[in-house]
C-alpha cells in the first residue's frame, strides 16, 4: 500500500516544534476525551510515545499501531486494514497520520477507524489556512477562539512536504479545502465536533462521538 511514514529517528526533540508548541496538540488530544479510564484506546501512529505513555499513567488501556516496527508499537499494520474485529476499542486515536496516505485512500482509512471505534474517534491533520485568534476579556468572564480564513486562491502543495515530512496532501492547499476534508474524515453513525487548536493552530482536529455510547 502506497504510503510515506517517518521513521524513529524523525521523532527527537525538534518534533516538539518551536518553543515546543507540538505540546499544545498534545494537551488538546487529551482533553478532547470524553470516555474514563480504563476504557481501551488504540493509538495510530505511535510517534514519539508521549500521548500513550501519558494515557496509561492515567489509567487507560493502551494498544499502539504503526506501519513503522521501528517504534515498537503494540501492532504493525496499515490503517487502511487493521488485524482488528470490529468494535475492539472504546477510544481510536489517529492524529498526524492520514497525510501520510493519498488522499484517495482516506475515506477507506477513516471505514476502518470507524469500524473497530466503539464510543470516540479523534484525529487530527495538518491544517495550512490561515486563522484568526482572538482572546477577549469582558469584567469576569472570558472569550477564546480561533477562526480559520481561506485563501482565495490556494496553491498546489509544495513537493518538499512529501519530500521532508511525507505529506501526500494538507487542509488549505489546492484540491484539499476544509469542508471536503472534513467530510471524508467524518464516516456514518458519527457526531462531528471540529476544532482548531488555539496553540498549535495548524492542526485541525474532528472529534467523533456515539451520544448513547459515551453517556452509558
């Protein structure tokens, strides 16, 4: 299957970002949780092991799968047919992984996240429209938010994103505007929350939730 994914030594410390903003991802990965522990999680794309290893100290069931055996994940395999039976995880983390597939094959990855997703999905993916923060405080209360504001005329994506980082494609370039991706990152049977992360605003998240199955 055609992909491109990093290898272990993409994952040191300047994966973090500048002034470590990658961190701002992280937390909002976590957050986004609506499931208690010890429910089970699958991670696609174990990375650098930061989410995972903090899901487990607090108290999650953690399985990782990765293309790359490298990174000693739980499971090597392709999101694209995963060795699961249907409904095995409460929770399927896949953040920063589906560009690192065409396009083309996205809708058949998210098929399979939503096929062995009990109660949450959350991913995420890279996000190159431009935004607008704002951060206003009215006597005690407080308003943030972010808006993201696309280009008019939007440019192919540059050939060194595959080349440095294997990115087949990125919200905001030519041929990937957000509604579209958004839609074929949301399969059937799912409530969509999609947030943009105040922080890190180049990563778009879509959060997906079965309402009966997180209220019981």
């Amino acid at each position: 299957m055609n992909s491109h994914t990093p290898e272990a030594g993409h994952y040191n410390y300047s994966y973090l970002g500048e002034d470590f903003c990658r961190l701002f991802s992280y937390q909002h990965q976590l957050n986004t949780l609506k499931v208690p522990a010890p429910a089970s999680v699958l991670l696609i794309g174990k990375g650098d092991g930061f989410v995972s290893a903090t899901l487990a100290d607090m108290g999650y069931s953690i399985d990782t799968l990765d293309v790359a055996d490298d990174l000693g994940p739980s499971h090597v395999g392709d999101v694209r047919a995963m060795p699961f039976e249907d409904g095995s995880y409460d929770i399927v983390f896949c953040c920063q992984v589906l560009e690192h597939i065409p396009f083309s094959d996205v809708p058949k990855a998210v098929g399979e996240i939503s096929r062995i997703a009990r109660k949450q999905i959350i991913i995420s993916v890279p996000d190159q429209r431009r935004f607008l923060s704002f951060d206003l405080k009215v006597f005690r209360f407080r308003f943030t938010g972010q808006l993201s504001i696309p280009r008019f005329r939007p440019t192919p994506i540059p050939e060194q994103r595959y080349k440095e980082m294997g990115h087949f494609w990125e919200v905001g370039y030519r041929d990937y505007p957000g509604n579209k991706v958004i839609t074929a990152l949301t399969p059937e049977g799912w409530n969509r929350d999609v947030q943009r992360v105040i922080g890190m605003p180049w990563h778009l998240f879509i959060c997906l939730d079965r309402k009966s199955a997180v209220a019981s």
